[in-house]
C-alpha cells in the first residue's frame, strides 16, 4: 500500500524558512517522479514543484522559483521541500504527491498534507 | 501560463442526476487534461487522466471527453457521495496548472 506522509509544517515568521518531508513507503520510490502541490486555505490546487525519480531534474512554479527547493533522498524514500524567504501567501497545506508510472504530471497518490502558515 | 477556466463554480443536482462540468483552456492542452475529486478535509483523487481514461478503481459513471481547449467531466448518475470539489488539471506545459474547481453539490 502507497503510504506518503509529511512532516515539518507549523507557524514561521515572514522571511523565515522550513523544511517539509514526505517519507514514502509501498513503493520503489528511486522510481517515480514526486510533486508538491499545495492549497491555501478555502482556495484551489497550485503545483509547487516536481522532481524526477532517478537524475533528480527538478521544476518550479513561478511564484516560489528562487525561493524553494526540491529534494530526494531515495536512500532513504524521503522527499523534501526546503523554503526560505517565505512569505504570507505561502500560508498553505503542502501535499506530498507521488507520479503514476505513465507520467510525472499525473498524481495518483497524495499524503494527508501538512499545514504551513507563514504570519508574524 | 496555461489558464484553465472551470464552470459552473457550483453545480447543484439530485441523486441520480446527470452532471456536464466543463474545462477550458487558455491555449491547446492536446489531450493532457487530468480531473480530480477533492472532498472536505481530504487529498484529492485522481479519476481521468489524458481526457478521457478512468484511473483504476473509478466508476463507470464517471467519464471524461474532449480535445484541444474543451473538456468535459461527466458523472452519468449522481450519488450522494460525489458531493465534491472537481479540479482539472493541464499537463501538456510546465507549470502544470489547476482550474479553480467546480463545487457539486447533491
């Protein structure tokens, strides 16, 4: 059973940075492309930024480009999302997001999110 | 960027209802178009991918069709539980980018 599970949301100032991870299990993760998409609060989806499986080319949306970076460790079946500078429209839950084998742009799995609210 | 426009914002139907969302794009998507059903407190589901084929373990009530800019999302027979958001999604150029969603409420 696919499992993703994230971890290191909470409350950070304006300016501040955090690091998100996504610990994957029930699949071979070294494998597939991984995403985070995330969704400020009542609001729609917004696809953060994707990383492939094996060469680690990475992709991100203009609105975090510069100011968040994508990892894995496929060691270790994490994925990670490192944000600096953050700002307050970056209030959000993060969702870890796993590709299907047909295509990094079709999700098929998604952890639970994490919540990250970025206020003084 | 590829803007995907969603309409209706709300759609409010009956169980055993016919329900047409439709996705438009701002540009041509080819065929990589993506739907997804979000419920309260929850991640969302995939259920078509690439326009038109069912990801594993959807009903056969669920259908999706269209080309190019035009795209629709099609539940032949309401039940109670498909009260959901319903996103679209364009794969076809990076940033992948999501319609603001339709609510459907039964």
């Amino acid at each position: 059973e696919v499992q993703l599970l994230e971890s290191g949301g909470g409350l950070v100032q304006p300016g501040g940075s955090l690091r998100l991870s996504c610990a994957a299990s029930g699949f071979p993760f070294s494998g597939y492309a991984m995403s985070w998409v995330r969704q400020a609060p009542g609001k729609g989806l917004e696809w953060v930024s994707v990383i492939s499986g094996r060469d680690g080319s990475t992709s991100y949306g203009d609105s975090v480009k510069g100011r968040f970076t994508i990892s894995r460790d496929n060691s270790k079946n994490t994925l990670y999302l490192k944000m600096d500078s953050l700002r307050v429209e970056d209030t959000a839950v993060f969702y870890c997001a796993k590709a299907s084998m047909l295509a990094a742009g079709i999700i098929d799995y998604w952890g639970l999110g994490t919540l990250v609210t970025v206020s003084s | 960027e590829i803007v995907l426009t969603q309409s209706p914002a709300t759609l409010s139907l009956s169980p055993g209802e016919r329900a047409t969302l439709s996705c438009r794009a701002s540009q041509s998507v080819s065929s990589y178009l993506v739907w997804y059903q979000q419920k309260p407190g929850q991640a969302p589901r995939l259920l078509i991918y690439d326009a038109s084929n069912r990801a594993t373990g959807i009903p056969a009530r669920f259908s999706g069709s269209g080309s190019g800019t035009d795209f629709t999302l099609t539940i032949s027979s309401l039940e109670p539980e498909d009260s959901a958001v319903y996103y679209c999604l364009q794969r076809s150029n990076w940033p992948y980018t999501f319609g603001q969603g339709t609510k459907l409420e039964i």
